[in-house]
C-alpha cells in the first residue's frame, strides 16, 4: 500500500492589519514591519521550561530544504520557490499520525524540541492557521487549505480525524481508489485547482490502485502590496547573475518607506516590503560583494534561524530607493530525497513504517512528497489588476536598495513570524 503525501502550493504575489493576538503560545509576536518597540508583545507556552517556537521550526526546515549545499559557484543555477508552511504543516499533521521510529526521525527532522508534547504543537497550529484565515481582505487572498483524501472504507483512526479537522482544519473526503484510480486522481487535482485559483492544475499523474491516502495542502496568495510600484517606471535594467553573465531584465523603481537593515556583519542589505494592512511582508536579501551566484551562496551558508531573527529584530522604517526586478516562478519539487537527507527514512519503508495513530493499517508507508508553486511579482502584487496609485517620495531616500543580481526571498506573517513562502531569483524571468 502506498501512502502519497502532496504538497501542493500556487501564490500570486507582489501586511492586513489584524487584531490583536491573545494566546498562550510562543508565535513571538513582532511589531510591524520596520516598527521599535520595548513592548514588544511576546507570547510564550512554558513546557518543561523551553520555549517553543513553530516559527522557528518553520524558518529551519525552510534553510535546510531552500539552501545551496554546495560551494561551486555555478552551483543552485535556477530560480526556486517553496511554502515552508504548506510543508510543516503538512509534515506535521503525518507526524500526528506516526509512532515508534517513524515519529522520533520525522520530529526530529521538524525541529521540535524534547518536552514539548504533540498537544502543545497542534494548538500551535491550530492558533496560527485560524490566523491565517483572519488575514483575508479585500486587497489581502490567503487561503491555507489541508486535505485527506483516502480510500473508502480505509479505517482512520477516529482520534486521528478529530485531530486532522480541529487542529489542522482538514477537509476529509472518501475516494474510491482501487476500482477508479483514474477518477481519484481526477478529482484531487481538480480539488488542487480550485483551492489554488487554477493555478496548478494535474499535480498527480494517475495513481496505482493500491494507494490509500493521500494528504494534501494547498496555499494560495493574492495580495497587493501598500505602495504600488508604477509601471509607467518599469524599465529594463542589467542583472548579474555572474561574472560572465549580465540580463537585462524588466526592473521596478520606486521610493517608499518600508524596513531596512545594512548588515556590515552578514555583508547584506534586507528591505521588508509591506502589503496592504502591513500583517504581511516580502523579506528580500541582497549580498554586498558584487560577484552574482558566487556571493549569493556564500551568503546563504552563514545564514540560520537565529541569523535571521538578528537580522529581522534589526529592521527599522526607512525611505529607501528600491530596484527590485519582476519575476515569475513555478516549479514543483520531490521532497523525499530532502527528507531522506534530514534522517526520515523509516516513513519510506512499508517494511518499517508505523502510522498506527493514523490508521488501522500495517502496510502503510510514505510514497513521495510533491510540493508545486507559483509566484509572480509585479507592480501591483496581483495577477491582473494594474497598479493605480503612484508613490513616489518628495525627498531624497535615505538609502538605496538594488537588486540587481541574485537575491533570496520570503514572505513573512509578522504577527506569528510564520514564513509562508522562500525562494531564491537567479535569473529573473
């Protein structure tokens, strides 16, 4: 038996401005983008006196998937992008349902740390998916959807189902894989499609009649950033992707108030640009040395979660000159050879694989991890709507922001330090 884990992710890109958060877990609550503040709320759950931060976690696995492991400088070539959160979240719900071997190499993988049991992890995500849901506006799209789809009569534990649809907002439904595998298939890709605005479509080829599960999610966002850039400045510009490789390439120019840090240490400039309600920021780094590719995997290599969080707790509000390239990503990704490089291999192994919480089955193992994703950056953050407002500063910017050669990116929930999205632009397309 077969158990098909997909992750399946569309975003349509470019802060809401929610309410305040009142909870008893570690989301680390920030301020928003660019803002200083003492009181600065932080929000923690004690369990066996650690902090425990699905933030964090969410931010490491995100460095160990997204990072360039290898020091040639033609290394990591291509542009790529991925949900962390659609993968942890996904991953975490399996781990739900996991015993023995299988639980203690996929937590592991997750970064959880020791004391901190499965209840405290799924309130967690619970709090930060509701969250997600409360970011929804009329300029703001951001649909963060779970899926079970398994075979008629296959046996979920019914604790497994309450934990499925309470803490991860699972929609469950019942297909009929051994005498319609066609039709199964056709009808989660057609479910893909609708949570992802037809952005990804035929994410599955047809699956084998023996497959049981298969656990989906899809996240999908559309939103338009606070200060639009205009297009009537969008121009081509060069783009050194290496010493021996310029692009010219549609490039965005705008003034406008947004966070900056200039990190002499790190040997990078980061600006945090807000969307509309500013709960809602892209996050982009640029390295200082001047040699494309080469710089930016260098960069990445010194970078970590607490590296990050320095940088981040660095940010302050400035008018800044930005240079930022348009471009468009889609890519889809196998991730059992990254979780097999992480330690999960026991998962794998219908020999040795438990999912006994999960259901009453003793054959059941994990397939493969198919994770698909599209991104667009434009002038005015969304997929047709062109920008009708121009912002442009009446004063000199303070500093200037120019990304014109390989930069990485994220998409950050600042109320939960969630990271929805990550990526890295080699060549802006």
């Amino acid at each position: 038996m077969k158990l098909v884990l997909c992750v399946l992710v569309a975003a349509l890109l470019p802060y809401s401005h929610g309410s305040d958060l009142d909870v008893d877990y570690d989301l680390n609550l920030n301020g928003k983008l660019g803002e200083q503040n003492d009181d600065n709320q932080r929000v923690r759950r004690q369990s066996s006196d650690q902090d425990f931060s699905v933030a964090d976690a969410i931010l490491e696995l995100a460095l160990d998937i997204g990072r360039c492991k290898s020091p040639a400088a033609a290394a990591c070539s291509s542009n790529s992008v991925f949900s962390p959160l659609s993968i942890v979240s996904t991953l975490t719900m399996i781990l739900m349902g996991a015993k023995g071997k299988s639980y203690s190499e996929l937590r592991t993988a997750l970064k959880y740390p020791d004391g901190v049991g499965d209840d405290d992890i799924n309130q967690v995500y619970r709090f930060i998916l509701k969250r997600m849901r409360e970011v929804n506006s009329e300029s703001i799209t951001l649909d963060v959807i779970n899926g079970l789809f398994a075979q008629k009569g296959s046996g979920f534990n019914n604790d497994y189902v309450i934990t499925a649809k309470d803490y991860y907002l699972s929609e469950i439904l019942q297909l009929d894989f051994v005498r319609d595998s066609f039709g199964a298939t056709k009808a989660i890709n057609r479910w893909v499609s609708q949570k992802t605005r037809g952005k990804i479509t035929n994410i599955l080829s047809n699956l084998q009649s023996d497959t049981k599960l298969v656990v989906a999610n899809a996240v999908y966002f559309n939103g338009n950033w606070a200060d639009p850039f205009s297009p009537d400045l969008t121009m081509n510009a060069d783009f050194r992707v290496s010493d021996t490789e310029l692009l010219s390439v549609p490039t965005m120019f705008q003034a406008a108030e947004v966070g900056y840090v200039d990190s002499q240490e790190l040997g990078c400039t980061m600006i945090a640009i807000p969307y509309e309600g500013e709960d809602l920021g892209m996050f982009i780094i640029v390295p200082k040395e001047r040699n494309g590719l080469k710089s930016l995997n260098e960069l990445e290599s010194r970078l970590n979660s607490d590296v990050l969080a320095s940088l981040f707790d660095q940010i302050v509000s400035k008018s800044v000159s930005i240079q930022l390239p348009k471009f468009r990503i889609q890519q889809q990704i196998q991730l059992k050879r990254a979780l097999r490089n992480l330690g999960v291999s026991e998962l794998f192994s219908a020999n040795s694989a438990d999912l006994s919480r999960m259901m009453n089955r003793t054959d059941a193992a994990l397939d493969n991890i198919v994770h698909q994703t599209f991104i667009e950056v434009s002038e005015s953050g969304t997929e047709a709507a062109a920008a009708t407002v121009v912002s442009l500063s009446r004063v000199r910017p303070a500093k200037r922001f120019v990304a014109d050669q390989p930069f990485l990116f994220l998409i950050r929930d600042i109320p939960t330090k969630a990271t929805l999205f990550w990526g890295r632009v080699v060549r802006p397309q």
